[in-house]
DNA sequence: CGAGGTCTTGAAGACGATCAACAAACGTGG
DNA sequence: CCACGTTTGTTGATCGTCTTCAAGACCTCG
C-alpha cells in the first residue's frame, strides 16, 4: 500500500476505515523519483496533480526578486506535500527535494470525486493542511520571538515528533540531510550564525548534530529552552 | 444576508449559486459583540462554533511561557476567523479583538452537514483557509528575508487588496486601528524600531501612517520596496 | 481637564550579518 | 581506490540593524 505512511499520519488523529484507506490509496496513480536539487513543483505553476512524498526530504520555499529565498517548511516522508494546489490550482511557491525523493501522484480529478463522495476523508485531508497552517503559525512566531538555539531546538523538538509519528524517529535520534545552508535559508539566519547556535546547543548538552544524524542529548531541557509545546501539531485521536 | 462579505470574498475565487449563499447564510445562528482587547477564541479551547468576522477588526497570536506575544494575522471583516476550528476542534492560538468587534457564529455540526451535502462548498471553505496559510508563507517570508520598511510596505500592500476585496479600501487609503505596538508584535520587532521605519516610508513618500489611517502615496513604489507580488492571495476567478 | 495610553526621539549595547580564511567531508573520474 | 575539486562546516573580526532604557510630547476620552 503506497499511502501507508499518509494513513499512519491520519490514524493520529481521527479514525481511518478500511474502506477509506482503499479509496485513500486508489488516488495515486504513478509514483516519480527527483534527483537532489530538483523542483517537484515550482512557484506559478498551474497543477493537476497533488504529491505524496514517499521517500527523501523536501522543502517548500518562496523566492525574492534578488534571488535570496525563505524555506517555510520542511516535509518528511508521509506528507502530502502539495495538497493545497487541488483547491488552490495555481502553486504560489515552489516545493524542491532537499536529497532523492520518491512521490506518488494524485490527480485533482480523483480528489475532487473524494470530495463529493467521502466527506469524512475530505476532512481529513482538509485537517492535514490545517495543520500544515498551525506549523507555519508556529514558525512565525518562532521566528518573532525566539533566538537562533531556540528556533533550531524547536525544529528539532517538532521534526522529531514528526518522524516519530511515522516511525522514522526513535530514542531522540533521527538521520537528518539538511545542510546549515538550508537551515539558514529556513529559520532566517545566515549559515554561520546557525553554526554558532548549534554550537550553543551542543555546549548546552541539548542536541548533537553530526554526520546527518540529530541526537537529541536532553528532551526535557530541549524543551524548556525552545518553549516547545506540541498542541499544534495536533497528534489527537478525535471525531473529525 | 448576514455572509454577505464572506460572498463577496469566495466570488473572488470561484462561481457562487444562489443556492450556495443561502446554505451559507443560513450556517450562521446568531451574532455576538466583543470589546476592544476580549479574545474572541482562547488557545487551548475546545470550540463548537466558527467565527464569521462581521465588523472589526482581529488578530490571531500565540503566547509564549515569558509572555510575549507574536500576532500571526489580522482579520478584517468577512475573513471567517477560526473556521479551521471545524475539523481541528481544539484551538491552538487565541483571537483577539483589536477594536470593537461584531461576529457571527456558525455551529460545527452545521459546518459538518454542509461538508456531507454540498461538496463545492466545502471545497470553497477549504480554499479560504488554505489562503491563510498562503498569508502565513508569505509572512514567514517577510520575517525571514524582508527589513523592517519592507516588511511593514507588504502588509500595507496586502491589506490594501484584501480591504478592498470587500471594498472597504479604495484609492490607496483605509483606515487602519492597530497601535505601533501591535504592529510590533506582528512583524517581530520593537514598538521603537516599528516607529523609525514608518518614518523611513513616510520619508520615501511610500505611505503615510495618521490618525488611523493608512494612505498609499505611491503604489508602485511601495510594490517595489517590499517585493510584493498577489499572487499569493489567489484572488483569481476558477472552477474550484 | 486630567490621566493613561500612544507616539516620538536619543543613546548605549546586544545580536546577527558579512567578509574572509581555512578545515573537513564528499563524490567523481582516472 | 586514491587524488583532487567542490561542497559543507568552523572560526575570527568588523559592521550594521534592531533592542532596550529613558524621557518627553501628543492625543483621546471619561
């Protein structure tokens, strides 16, 4: 079943019958492998398919006019990672893979048959984005208020979450194929300043990056210094 | 017709039936009035209803443990203000009535019946909320890569079109009831600092911010300062 | 008219950017 | 499988943006 990490995602939070996980997975008709540094969907683009991610790291940026650009998320395997283009048609920013990707393809046409006939899966999938809107939320008022090892420690606490949540992640270790680049490009600081924040956090005995594995030393201190609270990603059982 | 705003906004984006706007109007079952600096939803709370802004002007935020707060949106009237709500169920951030505030209620069950009956709806309701996370991308944006002047021009910018969407805004001027201090709150930076970069746009003849009331002197010019393209704002006529 | 909130400006200092140089890791072809 | 070039990571020094603290002006509304 290709859409099992997405149904795993689901489970969190509302009930999945086997019925829905079927009609869930007859949606993806073809699967596309990206190299690294590829776009798998780019910033005015008009679509007519959404994207599963199914392997790899991607991330969704926006460009300025002089070239610099903001990641405003980070997606990890069982995110549908462009579901907003069904409603929306036309992206309004690009979504690249940060390391070899693999994603499966669902056409608007069959999310829009969901739509009028499985209306608790459209909520579903409805909620996916709102959460998606409370990480974003989260992120702003990261980077209104928090400092750089606060808004690193907080990525940190929420990606681990993530990937827990999907298996990719246990004993506060996860592999982690973001370069201090990216990081900048992401939390809005320059590439040594995250080096030094990360530096910060090691000498803290919070968390230890290296060798594309984070390894979280000390959740609990983690925590405390990132302000971090889970309630926005929603991980609740619920009638949706 | 009591969603008569919240027409004109979806008409923006999509063909609307008479038999749609009446199913809307009908969502709603009463008003209620809120005072200046009331949460109209409070973070943490399990919510049954969703809230129409009528009249007023809101903000969205979050606290943090120290108190401090980030604004991670305003609301003008006919923006449905925690209609993710619905399938979230539990709040995540608090609503704040910026100035005196006139709301509608719409109840979730009724939400969750025009989910079952009227797909095309429903997918209109989702594209709304998927526009505020498209303002939250782009807000992150700013945050991460735009300087102060530019940061407060692309809100003018966006809140102009929007205020106008709803025809609340026209020749470049609207009135305008947030304190430097909220503005501060929502574009990460000091009451102070937010006071030198009006200045500095008042100084470049951008905009002119007085007695609430924010007006555009150079349309153009503030487009190009604060790298602002609408695109996000999807204010586009397609089958949805 | 008076009091509290909001706006404005100055001065000092912290945080983060930029520039620069070098080290380490990675990957690709010979 | 090693050599070499490129990308990524690390550290220091200098500079600019934004914060904080402080004080006074303005304005609004009971």
């Amino acid at each position: 079943m290709i859409s099992h990490l997405l149904n795993r995602k689901l489970e969190w939070r509302d009930e999945v019958s086997d019925e829905e996980r079927k009609i869930l997975n007859d949606l993806f008709v073809r699967t596309q492998d990206f190299d690294v540094d590829v776009d798998i969907a780019t910033d005015g683009q008009r679509v007519t398919f959404s994207t599963l991610l199914l392997e790899g790291w991607a991330a969704r940026y926006k460009t300025l006019s002089d070239g610099r650009r903001q990641i405003t998320a980070f997606h990890i395997p069982g995110d549908f990672v462009d579901l907003h283009s069904f409603p929306l048609k036309k992206m309004d920013h690009s979504v690249l893979a940060l390391t070899k990707c693999k994603v499966a393809l669902a056409p608007h046409e069959a999310l829009r048959k969901v739509s009028e006939t499985n209306p608790h899966l459209i909520r579903l999938l409805w909620l996916s984005t709102l959460i998606d809107a409370a990480m974003h939320r989260e992120w702003i008022t990261g980077m209104g208020q928090r400092s750089a090892p606060g808004r690193l420690g907080h990525l940190f606490c929420e990606l681990y979450l993530r990937l827990n949540s999907v298996d990719l992640a246990s004993d506060g270790r996860f592999t982690f194929p973001i370069t201090q680049e990216e990081l900048g490009d992401a939390l809005g600081f320059s590439t040594v300043h995250i080096n030094r924040a990360l530096r910060k956090l090691r000498e803290m005995n919070l968390v230890t990056v290296s060798n594309q594995e984070v390894v979280i030393e000390n959740w609990e201190g983690l925590v405390r210094e990132a302000d971090f609270d889970p309630a926005y990603l929603h991980l609740e059982h619920e009638p949706r």
